[in-house]
C-alpha cells in the first residue's frame, strides 16, 4: 500500500490540540529520535526544526522513502 503518495499523512497538523502537537510535547528537546513509518518525513523535519532533535526514519513505502530523503541532515 502507498500512502505517503497518494497525499495521505504529509503534512504537519499545526493545530495545539492535533496529535502532532500532542506527540512533540513529549519529547525532549535534543532527543535521539527512531521514527517508524515517517511517512513523506514532515514530522523529522518539524522534529529536527522545532526541537533540534537527531532523527532516524523508517519507511517501507519506497516512494514515500525517496519524499523523507529530502528531510535528510549531511
């Protein structure tokens, strides 16, 4: 199944009582981060902005996994 591209799970749902929110809420900043199933990669890119954390990504969907590249750091 392709998800990420059929548009479903790409962007960051900004709203303070989104799911999202509730989820950086819980991390520290500056935290080692495993992220499954990361989709297109707008969560490891809010992660790594807001809260300067180090992320490491899984996804399976090999398309979704070529969008979440982008969100890379060297």
């Amino acid at each position: 199944m392709t998800v990420a591209a059929t548009g479903k799970y790409t962007e960051f749902d900004d709203a303070p009582e989104s799911t999202h929110n509730m989820v950086l809420s819980l991390i520290a900043p500056g935290a080692r981060v495993l992220e499954f199933g990361c989709a297109t990669g707008y969560m490891s890119a809010v992660l790594r902005s807001r809260l300067g954390c180090s992320v490491t990504a899984i996804e399976v969907d090999p398309t979704a996994a070529a969008l979440a590249r982008r969100h890379r750091t060297a």
